[in-house]
C-alpha cells in the first residue's frame, strides 16, 4: 500500500445494527479505513442518518437501509442495497441483536424465537445472501459479533447465551465451508462494553473485569476492522476475544 492507501480502499461493507454503539463503531472505523459502508438499522431512522452523516463528514461513504435481519425478504433488500449503490459486496459485519434478561421459566416461546432469530437467525439469513457477492472480489470476509456470555455462561439470558454460542459455531462451520472461496469467517466476542444502554449486567458486577474498566466501542471496533483486512487473510474460524481478561479461554 502507497502512504496514501487506507487498507480497506474500495472495498463496499454492510454493518447490521449499526446506528449506534458497537456496530455504529465498527461503521465509522470501516470507513475511516476506506470502505463505503451500508448502514442498517430495523426502525431508528434518525440515528442510523446521524452515523452515516459523520461518515460523510469525515469523507467517507455510505448510505442507510433500514431492515429487519430476521426476516428473508428484507436482508434480500439490505443486500441489494449494497450491489445497487456501491456495486458489490466484500464485506459483512453480523452484530443485529435483542438481549434481554429474564429467568428461563419466565421467558415465553415467542421472546426465546425473537431474540434467537434477531441474532443465530439474522446472521445466517445475511450470510446466505451475501455469499454470492462476497467471493466475487477476493477480499471476501464475515465478522460475526458473539458474546462472552455465549462462552462463559450465565444466568437470567439462556436465550441470549444460547443464541451466541450458536453464532460461534455458525463462524467455525462457514469458515471451513467457504474457504475454497477465498472467504474469511470470524467472530469476535465482546465483554462488558460501554454502551449508551449503561446497564452493567449482573456477571461483570459479581466478578468484575481484572483490566478494571468496560472496553470502549472502538476497541471491539478495532478488532473487527482488522479481521476486515488485509493483514488477517489467513485468520479464519477464530472467536476473537475481547473482554479485558473476564474470560479467558
């Protein structure tokens, strides 16, 4: 690369739920690296605007499509609205996702479908459609965001545990099918972070984080960026941890 080169120059991304937080990070840092980025959200219109607006502030890339990842039809959409405004696709960044918390007996079959279907679900629908799209360029990668609870366990989100754990099965299954293709599948799997939500759940205040603080965004970010790279074409089938040592597999 020239001193004027940013590593993911030319390269077109789709980043689901990313109009704030972690995956509004992980947008801004795929286009400060030179990628134009779709931003997606399923209803907040006016945040998912305001990330693809600094975007553009900063001489960046990117549109906003709104969608809900859990339904076929609808990540079709997403997808094509890559191909229609940026022609193509290299790039696909899964971290859509509900979490709630509730005692397994309390959680209804339609919360256990909803949740699992914004996270395991979602991310398979936006692979089986982008798959076509992202072998084409040879610079072809998937990061699923996972969790530390889909590792570790804990109580009061069997849902949500058990959603992320299927994302990181999901990782390692794709990342040998398609290989051949010259596709890298990845998932990096945060800890306590830092959110607008500030709400620290229950595991990381029982046991706290030994670095003594929440990641900030940028540095789960960071990680995905680099797993988008480049410098990491022969890192496939891997959960990335980033949790400040909490969990140390």
């Amino acid at each position: 690369m020239s001193e004027n080169t940013r590593e993911l120059d030319g390269a077109v991304a789709i980043v689901t739920g990313s109009a704030k937080n972690i995956g509004r990070a992980i947008a801004l840092q795929l286009a400060d690296a030179g990628a134009a980025v779709v931003i997606n959200a399923r209803t907040s219109r006016e945040a998912a605007e305001a990330t693809a607006g600094e975007i553009a502030k900063r001489g960046g890339r990117a549109v906003v499509h709104l969608a809900d990842v859990s339904i076929p039809e609808q990540v079709d959409g997403l997808v094509a609205a890559a191909v229609d405004n940026f022609g193509g696709l290299d790039l696909l960044v899964n971290n859509a996702a509900l979490r709630r918390n509730a005692p397994v007996t309390e959680i209804s079959y339609e919360d256990w479908r909803e949740v699992t279907a914004s996270i395991l679900d979602a991310a398979f629908l936006c692979v089986r459609a982008s798959v076509p799209h992202l072998a084409k360029g040879g610079r072809g990668a998937i990061v699923n965001i996972g969790g530390v609870a889909g590792h570790a366990g804990v109580g009061g989100r069997a849902h949500v545990v058990a959603a992320k754990a299927g994302v990181a099965g999901l990782t390692k299954g794709l990342a040998a099918e398609l290989a051949p293709q010259n596709i890298v599948v990845n998932c990096v799997a945060p800890g306590y972070v830092h959110t607008e939500r500030d709400h620290i759940p229950p595991h990381f205040t029982e046991r706290p984080v030994p670095l003594g603080r929440p990641a900030h965004v940028d540095e789960i970010a960071s990680m995905v960026r680099f797993l988008c790279g480049p410098g990491a074409r022969y890192v496939t089938g891997q959960v990335i941890h980033v949790n400040g040592g909490w969990y140390m597999p």
